[in-house]
C-alpha cells in the first residue's frame, strides 16, 4: 500500500513538473540579468534519537489470576484457565501474557465454549481437549490442550460431563 501511494505522488509530482517546465520554456525571458547559479547544500548529517526504554508501557504484562488450572498444549504452549466450567458463566483465560475473560455461549452440540468478542479469544472444551482460537486472523493458537488429570485419562471439566454423572 505504502508503494502504491509512492508511485502514486512521484507520478503526480512528474506530470506536474512537465506541465509547469514547457509553460516555462514557452515564455519569453524578461530578466536582463544572469541568473546566479545556486550553491549547493551540504547534507546534514542525521541524528539518531535513542529513546528511553518506557517501563511502565512495556511491563503490561497480567498476573496468572491465583487459582487457576494449567492447561498443557501440543507445540510446548500452554494457558491458564480460571473458573469453574461446570457452572461459571465467565471465565478467565490467560494467555501470552495477557487475561481474558470469556463468557459462556450456548452451544447445541455439547461443548463448553466461552468467547469474547471484544478480544477474539474464544475457547472451546470437549471432553477429550480444549482448543484456543483467536477471531482476529482466524487462527487456532492452542490445541489437544489437557489438565494434568486429564492427561491422566479423565475427562473435561465440562457442564456436560457433569449433566451426565448427575443423571
């Protein structure tokens, strides 16, 4: 886009100097004196302006809300859940850094899903795994993320789960 919008005003900047350059050559000289040759500028050299680190806007970085459960994903990632599935209707995600907080959808197909969409963070729970997914560039950034109990062969902690062992 930056390209686009160079080309754009160096093609305008070049037609217009054609149009002012043969106005120029078509009228005729009046000035009895010779022009001065211009001198040319010396480049000035550049400075460069080394900014101060700001800690206060690089420090952004979100505490894991106490409590929560790690969550272990394929790839060496991993977040943080905070709430409880099973009744909670927001819960709190942490990831890269940052807290989400997710509100509960409705779903038909018995999967626990929270998203948000002011963030883009939406976050769904099966009973094998649960699977992080951002709306933003419609990517999934986590996936086959367990518990350590369910690493160890028990299910999510889903609502559905736990409509099913009530019954």
């Amino acid at each position: 886009m930056k390209k686009l919008m160079i080309a754009a005003v160096i093609g305008a900047l070049s037609t217009t100097m054609l149009t002012v350059a043969t106005d120029a050559a078509a009228q005729p000289a009046t000035t009895t004196k010779p022009a001065a040759k211009a001198v040319p500028k010396k480049p000035q050299p550049r400075r460069l302006i080394k900014r101060k680190a700001n800690p206060a806007k690089e420090a952004k970085v979100d505490p894991v809300p106490e409590g929560a459960e790690k969550w272990s994903c394929n790839e060496g990632l991993s977040f943080a859940l905070k709430g409880d599935m099973k009744r909670d209707q927001i819960v709190t995600v942490h990831w890269a850094n940052k807290n989400y907080n997710l509100p509960r959808q409705s779903t038909t197909t018995g999967a626990d899903r929270f998203h948000d969409a002011a963030s883009g963070m939406d976050l769904v729970v099966i009973p094998t795994k649960a699977m992080l997914f951002s709306d933003k560039d419609s990517s999934r950034l986590a996936d086959e993320c367990k518990t350590a109990a369910m690493a160890q062969g028990a299910p999510a902690p889903t609502q559905s789960n736990a409509i099913n062992k009530a019954e």
